[in-house]
C-alpha cells in the first residue's frame, strides 16, 4: 500500500460558498457541521477550532464523532472524501442526465 499525503488546503478553494451549501444540504448538515467541516478542510486542529466556534475542545471532539457517524466515515480523511465525493456526485449529476453506462441483466442462450 502507497500512502499519499492528501493536503487540504489544495481542495479547499474548489468550493464556492453556493457549492458548501449545496453540499450541506444534499448531506443534510446543520451551520455549525458545516462550519467545522470548513475548518477540518483548512487542516484546523481541534483546538483551533474549538478556538474558532467560542466552544471547548471537548464539544469540537464529540461534535467531529458525531459528524463521523452521521457521514458514515471513521476519520478526519474519510470526512474530506465524503465532501468531495458529494461534491463530484453533484457535478455528474449536473452534467449527465442519463448514465453513461448501462448495464444489461438477463440470461443468454448458448448459441
């Protein structure tokens, strides 16, 4: 396995203000989720952001845990993937309206 060092702050302006909030809304984020996953994407640790929202590092960790559960992911990583899967999501949508790819199910007869 190849580890590669995925930097956030590289992926961090591809989103819009309109495109965060098409994002918070298609993943049903509330305005304090998505401003701390704003932050988890400027590489902001805990701390900080705690810092940041006026809160303590303690609600910044459960809230992240909760943010986990809810995206279905287990890390700080698996979170920024799951943005910018439902932010590719989104753009395929947008530009194809039918799939590219369909798939055929049924049995062939042997010739």
């Amino acid at each position: 396995m190849i580890a590669v060092p995925l930097s956030c702050r590289r992926l961090q302006p591809l989103f819009s203000e309109e495109q965060w909030l098409t994002i918070a809304d298609r993943l049903v984020l509330t305005r304090r989720e998505l401003q701390i996953v704003k932050l988890v994407f400027e590489e902001a640790q805990e701390q900080t952001i705690a810092g940041e929202l006026g809160v303590s590092v303690n609600t910044i960790h459960t809230q992240l845990q909760r943010l986990y559960r809810k995206l279905g992911v287990t890390s700080r990583v698996g979170l920024i993937l799951r943005i910018v899967h439902e932010h590719l999501a989104k753009s395929r949508e947008a530009d194809h309206s039918e799939p590219s790819v369909r798939l055929h199910c049924g049995s062939r007869k042997a010739a």
